[in-house]
C-alpha cells in the first residue's frame, strides 16, 4: 500500500507541471500585426523593386533579432495590379504606428485581434475578389 501510494505521489509530481503550463501561441498570432491595402511602390528596376507601400526592402532591413521596425510582411497583388494587400509584422507597435495613421486616402489598415475578420475581408474584396484572410499569414519564429 505504502508502495502503490508513493509510486502515485511521485506520478503526480511529475504529470502536474504539464497540467498547469500554458499551450503554446501559434506562431502566425505572435507579435504586433496590421492587415493593410496600401498603393504598390518602386519601378521594378534592379535597385527599386515593386512593393508595398511601408515594406523594407532587402538593403535597409536589419537582422530581426535587432529590428524595432517590420520584421516580416506577405502580401499579395491586388486584381487590377495597383495595390498590394499586405500583413505587417513587428515587435513594438510603435513601428507600426506609421501605417496605423497615414493620412493616406489610399491606406485602409485594420489591427489583427481588434478589427472584425468580416470587416477586413470585405474591404480586402474590393481590391481582390477571391480574397480570404487564410491566404495572406506571416510566420515569424520566436
């Protein structure tokens, strides 16, 4: 009896920590994002390519360990080619705060967790009809 009671006791040592620890946060919900149509920039040439509005390009970005900017985006092209639908990703909100208040009549940015799926859906499918939010996740390693 004694046995069998310290066999359990140790048992639930052992099985409790994993009882009581958190599940791990997907990554595609780390961090701060914004889903945003923003106008498509750059002349295509070598040195200026086209891209979003507000995306670094590969020369001024620095090592995402370091960055307090965007350190990833995805997007996709809108139908008629002027515009880009993007996911913006950063560390600090503050970095995305130039988005978040652009006086840009073109930019219509929405806070991933705040705004109603529904709502960004629809304004994206004005710009791309067989948008969904499920095409357009950035995955960033912690």
């Amino acid at each position: 009896m004694v046995r069998r009671l310290g066999f359990l006791t140790l048992a639930a040592l052992f099985a409790a920590p994993a009882g009581f620890s958190q599940p791990r946060v997907d990554p595609r919900n780390l961090y701060e994002r914004i889903l945003a149509v923003v106008p498509l920039i750059g002349s295509g040439l070598h040195g200026d390519p086209r891209r979003p509005l507000f995306a670094p390009t590969g020369q001024n970005v620095p090592p995402p360990a370091a960055s307090a900017g965007i350190i990833a985006f995805s997007w996709q092209l809108s139908d008629d080619g002027n515009f880009a639908l993007v996911e913006f990703v950063a560390r600090d909100r503050k970095a995305l705060l130039p988005i978040l208040q652009s006086g840009n009549p073109a930019v219509k940015a929405f806070e991933k967790g705040k705004a109603k799926a529904e709502d960004i859906e629809k304004e994206f499918k004005k710009h791309k009809k067989d948008f969904t939010l499920d095409d357009l996740e950035s995955v960033v390693a912690p």
